[in-house]
C-alpha cells in the first residue's frame, strides 16, 4: 500500500513546567548570583515557551543573554521560540549556535533535528538524530530512535528506517509509532506474520487507532483472508473519520 503522511515525534524535553508563571522581583536580601540569576531568566522562558507566550519567552532570554551571551541552552531556547514564530533562518542560526557552544548538549541537537525535518531537510536530520542516538545517558533516546526511523522514512531507506525503529522497542516496547512503522515496513516486505504481529501489539498501547492504522489492519485482514476483521476495520474507519484522506483514498481505491 502506498504509505501516507508520517508525523515526526517532536522531542522538548525541556522541563517545561505547566504551573502559571510568576515573575517577582522582591523577596531577595541579597542580589542573586549572575548563575542564578540566569538559571532563573531561562526557567522563565521555557514556562513561557510551554504556554505559547513567545513575547515574555523573548524577553526573559534576551535577559538571560545579557547574563551570559555563551549559554548553550539560551540560544537553544531562541531558536525554539523562531521556530513557532517562523523565524526560520533565526532559528537555524541559534540552534547552530547553541551546539557550537556545547555539541554534548543532546537535548538541543534533538530539537535542532526535529527543526530540520520539520523543513524538510531529511539528510541534514537524519544525521544530527544518528549523533542524538549515539548519546547512551541522553534520557530522549527511544524517542530519538523513532525520530530516525522517520526521517529514513523520508529519505526512502527502508532497511536503515527498520533498524532504527527496532532499537527504539528494544528500549520501549509499547512505542506506538514505531510499532506501527514496523507493521507497515514488514507488510511492505511481504512477512504478513510479522506485520500482524507489531500491528496488535500497537493496537493494545492506544485508545483509539489512527485512520492510517486502520487502513494497515485492513490490508493485512484481507491478505489473511480475515474478512470479518477487514470489515470491522473498514467500519470502523468509515464511522470514525469519513472526511479523512485515508478513508477517500480507500474508497478510491475499492472504486477501481
């Protein structure tokens, strides 16, 4: 079947906090040190980052950049702030900036990743989410796996895009995205065993099936001769999203 649109994992693994921000100015015997003081104009803006509040965000890093103007995870958080503003060519530079600062910092290389991916860049992506997976402490790592997978995904490397997703439920067996992949990636090599098998898996660990999911079951019901699965499949996808492209595909597709 032909594969549809595939959705990057974004990573922000930040330590946003969901807590309403406050920003007081009182309460000090003593002024705080330039590191404090920096530590707290940075936690600020990913609080604000985390509420979509890209103009106080702005301000408490421009702040925190006066602090210190070579702070890794200050540049990191301005070129997520361009990001979502679409700042494009602002948000490269900081992103770039901040891994010339600290290349370790897997965090920042994981989301300048998913920057590029999410521009189209699959090469450049690609490699900057192999360099995320080399990192074995970095606690994003599963996650990093299936962002590679995707990215081969893109860049029509099937065979490398498994091996990621492998690694990635060697570490977390109940990711849903690579479970999927990988049922997609083995009906495709004709292993129908298999790709029921990673299928099922994926339909245990999610509440409700995607349309893309649901057409997978659908091909690998009726390449079992399932039909009663195929149907219930195939209701399923016509009840829950008749408007989506998945089910008019579908229907163009039984047309034929």
């Amino acid at each position: 079947m032909n594969r549809l649109s595939i959705v990057l994992v974004t990573l922000l693994v930040m330590g946003l906090l969901p807590a309403c921000v406050t920003e007081s100015t009182g309460g000090y015997t003593n002024e705080p040190s330039p590191e404090k003081a920096l530590e707290r104009r940075v936690s600020l803006a990913r609080q604000y980052i985390g509420e979509g509040d890209w103009e106080n965000a702005k301000r408490n890093l421009e702040l925190a950049e006066e602090i210190d103007g070579d702070s890794a995870e200050v540049h990191e958080a301005f070129g997520l702030v361009y990001q979502s503003t679409g700042e494009y060519e602002r948000a490269d530079a900081r992103f770039q900036r901040a891994l010339k600062i600290d290349p370790s910092l897997s965090r920042a290389r994981n989301n300048y990743a998913a920057f590029l991916f999410s521009r189209g860049r699959f090469e450049e992506a690609e490699a900057q989410f192999e360099r995320v997976t080399v990192d074995s402490l970095y606690s994003g790592r599963p996650l990093a796996f299936v962002n590679l997978g995707l990215a081969r995904l893109r860049l029509n490397d099937d065979e490398g895009a498994e091996a990621a997703f492998s690694r990635a439920l060697s570490m977390d067996r109940t990711n849903p995205i690579a479970l999927l992949e990988m049922g997609f990636l083995r009906f495709a090599a004709g292993d129908i065993a298999s790709a029921d098998r990673y299928y099922g898996v994926y339909r245990t660990v999610v509440a409700r099936q995607s349309p893309r999911a649901l057409l997978l079951g659908i091909d690998i019901a009726e390449a079992k001769g399932d039909n009663d699965a195929r149907s219930s499949y195939e209701m399923t996808l016509r009840n829950l999203y008749p408007q989506s492209p998945e089910y008019q595909a579908y229907q163009s597709k039984q047309s034929q």
